[in-house]
C-alpha cells in the first residue's frame, strides 16, 4: 500500500467497521452499559463516514472512466 492510496484505507477500514459491528452491536446494545454502546456507536459513524468517502470515490472514478 502506498502513503497516497486513501482510496484503499478508506475501504479497509469500513470493511473491518462493519465486520466488527456485525459481531458485536446486538451483544452491546443488550447490555445496556454505556462503555459497550459507545464504542459500538463510535465505530457505526466510523463506518459510516469511511464508507461515504468509499463508495463516493468508487462511483466518481467509474463516471471518470466512462467519459
């Protein structure tokens, strides 16, 4: 991976976000401790803003190539 590739850790990271929520947010949330469901929280809106610069850029890059 090179230093300018965000494209890449964009992605990695929103695929390990959600990998991690899938394991984790229903034990977290039926817990009802508030260390549990923050941290879940923090990752959702991680994967969210991680996955939003993504897909984003995946889709401004097939719309370049097709010009």
């Amino acid at each position: 991976m090179t230093q300018l590739d965000t494209l890449n850790g964009s992605g990695t990271t929103t695929a390990w976000s959600l990998t991690y929520l899938f394991v984790n947010a229903k034990r977290a949330v039926l817990s009802r401790r508030i260390g549990p469901i923050s941290l879940s929280s923090a990752i959702a809106v991680n994967a969210i803003l991680y996955g939003t610069d993504y897909f984003g850029r995946e889709n401004q890059s097939e719309s370049e190539a097709q010009q």
